[in-house]
C-alpha cells in the first residue's frame, strides 16, 4: 500500500510502499476513505511532539471502512464505515481510564503521532477507538468531524454558558464549532490573523456577529474565549478580552510559550485553562449533536501524494475550513 512517512523534524514527509497490516487482537483493518489535515500533523512534522514516533504514519481524523477483523474484535462488522481520532488507545485501569477521563491517561497512545494513521491507503485501529459515522456525511466531509469537531465541542463544553463567545484562530475547529455555538444561541466574534480579509469574510458567512484580527479587541466584553491558533501570545490578548469571571480555553495540543502578562488581566476571577485530547463520551456526544445542527464541514480534498502540499498550505493560512486526503 502506499503510506506518507514522516522521519525526522522539518523533512518532508516521504511516499513509500509499505506492506499492509494484519489486524491483531482487538484491532480493525481499515481501507482509508478519507483523512483530514490537521493543526497537529504539523507540529508533529515540525518535531514540536516531543514522543513521536520516527517512521510513524500521521493522520488522526480518519473515514474508513473495515476490511478484516483481529481475533476477539466483535464491536465492528466488515463493511462497517468508522473514525479513528486522535485518542487512539489507553490503558483502561489507571486513575484516569476508572473515572472515564482517559484523555488524561498517562500511557495513552495516539493515532497518527505513536500508533500509524491515515495517510495511507490502509491503517489499523483499536476498535475501542473507533467511532460511527452519521450517515447524513460523505467521507470527505466527516474526515474533519474527528478531531477539529471532538476537541472543538469539548473546548466550546469548557467554555460554560457563555453567551458572547470569542474564537482565536478561523480555522477547521472553529467553523465547527461557530455553528455549533450559534445552533445554542451564542453570540460568536472571530478573531484571525490580522488583515485575513478571506478568513474574516468566511466567519462572518458561518454566522460570526463581528470578525476582525487577533490584534483587536471585540466590540464588548466576551464571556468566554477559544485560543484555537497555537500562539501563547493570544493568551493575555484573550485575557483582555473577556470580562470579569469570563474563561479562556486553550484548545491546541502545542503552542508557542506564553509570555507575561500583568495580573491584572487574569484578576476578577478569569479562569485559564486547557484541553488534553479528547473521551469516548465526548466522541459519541459530538457523533450526536453534529446532524442535529446539523454541522456543515467546508472541505477540499486533495490526492494522498499532495499530503507537503496540504501541510504547507495550512502552515501559510491558505485554507478556509479544512483540507482533506484522500487515497
């Protein structure tokens, strides 16, 4: 089969010929049907995950259709369409996995980045893992459901009640969850790199009642605000932005150090905080909520071979919505 590699930090990912999996205990083969570019593949590349794996596969939101079965694997039947994300395996007994947040366990192992993913024409997969596909989605549009979806419902969750709800960064997640919040009756602002007229537009086109750069401070206070860009510099930005009690989440799984900033910007009872990953739960809450919208994914697909060119295209913001692979 083909396969994307990735070797070293920096080096483009190479094209190779690589023997197709066998399905171990517990595992599905899947035929990859589509894959979704994402914010981390990048930092992975860019050799910003410290515990990757050289000669791993990336590739964490993953549509495809189960070819083969290991022993004692029973949940799926072969034909069966499925996700993979990017929680791709724990260890089920620790503190953690027992008080069902194994997105916090310590020997957890993700898809893409440790276990091989879906830049490639096939991937194995934990069947644990593995989520339904709703039917109402092509396998281009879910691909972007399994990651910039899961993490984004549960960073818009960590958010509360908030009513006036800023977004740092107009990418994948946030044209995900901007729909979500507006389907809740949430006022969403967007924030995008400064002068991204294209990216501001297409906020405004998803319901964003003011879109401007990251530079900027909203029209009134936010209750709450989502960094999704991975730039600690937006973090006393968004501080400044939310009102007294108001919450900042830090969605990205990598961002740049964070500088100082005056306490008085976090005083009046603002809460920092971040996401880690993502749970079962949060996995088949989102698979429900996201017809009910129903979410829209705003996808381009390109060829599997054209993986540098789609990681270079979002490393310059020349994506609006979500890019995705497709063997």
């Amino acid at each position: 089969m083909r396969a994307m590699v990735w070797d070293r930090a920096r080096a483009p990912l190479r094209c190779v010929e690589v023997a197709i999996p066998e399905p171990g205990p517990g595992q599905v083969l899947l035929k990859v049907a589509a894959c979704a570019v994402c914010r981390t593949d990048l930092h992975l590349v860019d050799g910003e995950l410290p515990d990757a794996r050289p000669g791993v596969i990336p590739g964490h939101e993953i549509v495809g259709r189960v070819v083969a079965l290991g022993a004692v694997a029973g949940r799926f039947a072969v034909g069966d369409r499925v996700g993979v994300p990017w929680l791709g395996s724990t260890c089920g007994h620790c503190r953690f996995c027992r008080a069902s947040r194994e997105n916090l366990c310590e020997a957890a192992r993700f898809t893409g980045c440790h276990i091989d993913g879906g830049y490639a024409e096939y991937t194995l997969a934990d069947e644990t893992a593995c989520l339904p596909i709703p039917d109402r989605y092509t396998d281009a549009e879910a691909a972007p459901l399994l990651c910039a979806g899961l993490i984004g419902l549960r960073a818009l969750r960590m958010a509360g009640e908030a009513r006036r709800i800023g977004l740092y960064g107009f990418g994948a997640a946030a044209h995900i969850v901007a729909q979500i919040a507006r389907h809740e009756g949430r006022e969403v602002f967007a924030f995008t790199r400064p002068g991204d007229g294209v990216a501001q537009d297409f906020a405004r086109f998803l319901g964003a009642v003011w879109a401007g750069g990251s530079d900027s401070l909203p029209p009134e206070p936010l209750d709450a605000a989502i960094i999704f860009a991975p730039v600690g510099a937006l973090v006393p930005a968004a501080l400044r932005a939310v009102d007294r009690g108001g919450v900042v989440v830090c969605a990205g799984i990598h961002m740049s150090d964070i500088p100082g900033f005056p306490y008085a910007i976090l005083w009046h009872e603002r809460v920092l905080r971040s996401v880690a990953n993502l749970t079962r739960a949060d996995g088949a809450a989102f698979m429900a909520v996201a017809p009910d919208v129903p979410v829209r994914t705003h996808v381009e697909t390109l060829a599997l071979k054209d993986a540098n060119i789609a990681l270079e295209r979002l490393r310059h913001g020349e994506v609006s919505g979500a890019l995705v692979l497709v063997p």
